[in-house]
C-alpha cells in the first residue's frame, strides 16, 4: 500500500495543567507501537512544575534542590525546568514519511516559536551551537527530541508568564549563568497560553506539511 506523501495530524490541544511523567511514558509508547500508516500527532500543555533530565544530564546542572520532582527523561540535552505558564509542544512525527532530518526537525521547531513571537512583534533567532530561541542573548524557548526508528518525540517549550524560580536551581539546559526570559517581561499586554494555542494550531494548519489537521481538546 503506498504512503501517503502528506501524512495527517492529530494535534491534542490540553486545557489543563498535565503530568510530565505520564505523558512521558504516553509519548514513548505512542512512538515504539505505531507503524508507516499511523498518523502523525502534536500535543500542546502546560506541564505541572517539575525538573527534567536529558539523556545524558549531569547531576551537578540542578545546583539547588528543592520542592520540585526531578524526572529522568530520554531526550537529548540537560537538565530543564516546565511548569505553568510555559508552553510545551510535543512532536510526534514520523521523520522518513515527511522526509526530514534532525537537523530539519529542529530548524522547524526555532522557527514555529520565533514565528510564534514575530506575530507579537518580538524578534528572536536561534544559535548553531546552542539549540533554542533567543531575544538577546536570553533564552525563551528550549528544545530537546528523541529520535527512534526514524520517529520523534519530545519537542518545544516557550516561556510566557511562568515563575522563573524553577530555572533558578539549575544551569538551564546544562549553561551555567544563562538567563532566561519570558513574554511577559517583552510585551505589555501580552498574549496568554489560550491565545498561543489558537496561534500555533492556525500555524501547523497552514504549513502545508500535513494532509489534513484534525485538533482534539484534552
């Protein structure tokens, strides 16, 4: 049977705060039982606070311990912080059907949040050698994936009215003094994780990478 060219989307929208490690495990699972046909998905939520260690994290990046859970994870990069008031987005893609590459899959991941932040006249960009967005020199969106058997999972996450204290128990993504910022501290009347979540779906609606976008409400 051929392949679709263009694969369909799922894109689970989560109104509510939801849990790290059980989406966590949801995602892997989702990536190792799905085969050539199964559709691609993107899940967008905000996370309850929680510290995440990459694959191959140093301990030594979580430089204050506290209230917060510390999770070990499978993605690539460091230590990172989620929690309200910051956007996560999953990717769920088969790379081979859409003829990516890693190097494809992150490119897309900068540019959906620099984007993202244009639309509100804040202008970011990303680095070569440190992977995220930026709004000089301060980080505001992280990223990390996970790539089996060709498929991804894991994603983005964009700051914009989050505590900043979670960040400050670690050396964000494993760089040590690297301050982070959020939307709320570069736009007055600045949109909100709702206004985002319409932005973004309207964004992969009109991509033109996906046959068609179905959004499921969580």
């Amino acid at each position: 049977m051929e392949i679709e060219a263009k694969p369909q989307l799922i894109i689970r929208h989560y109104t509510q705060l939801t849990s790290y490690e059980e989406r966590f495990l949801e995602m892997k699972q989702l990536t190792e039982q799905r085969d050539e046909h199964t559709p691609d998905e993107l899940w967008i939520l905000q996370h309850h606070d929680v510290l995440t260690q990459g694959q191959a994290g140093k301990p030594e990046h979580i430089l204050l311990h506290s209230d917060i859970p510390v999770v070990q994870s499978d993605r690539g990069g460091q230590v990172t912080w989620h929690g309200p008031g910051q956007l996560v987005a999953y990717f769920m893609f088969d790379l081979n059907r859409l003829g990516w590459n890693v190097r494809t899959l992150v490119s897309y991941a900068e540019n959906l949040m620099i984007d993202l932040l244009k639309k509100y006249g804040i202008e970011a960009y990303a680095k070569a050698d440190a992977p995220g967005v930026y709004v000089d020199e301060r980080k505001i969106g992280s990223l990390g994936f996970k790539i089996r058997k060709g498929r991804s999972y894991h994603g983005l996450a964009l700051n914009i009215d989050c505590d900043l204290f979670g960040f400050h128990t670690i050396n964000p993504c494993g760089y040590a003094g690297l301050e982070m910022v959020r939307i709320q501290d570069l736009v007055a009347d600045y949109p909100k994780f709702e206004n985002l979540c319409v932005d973004m779906i309207e964004t992969l609606q009109n991509s033109g990478y996906f046959k068609d976008v179905h959004v499921e409400q969580k």
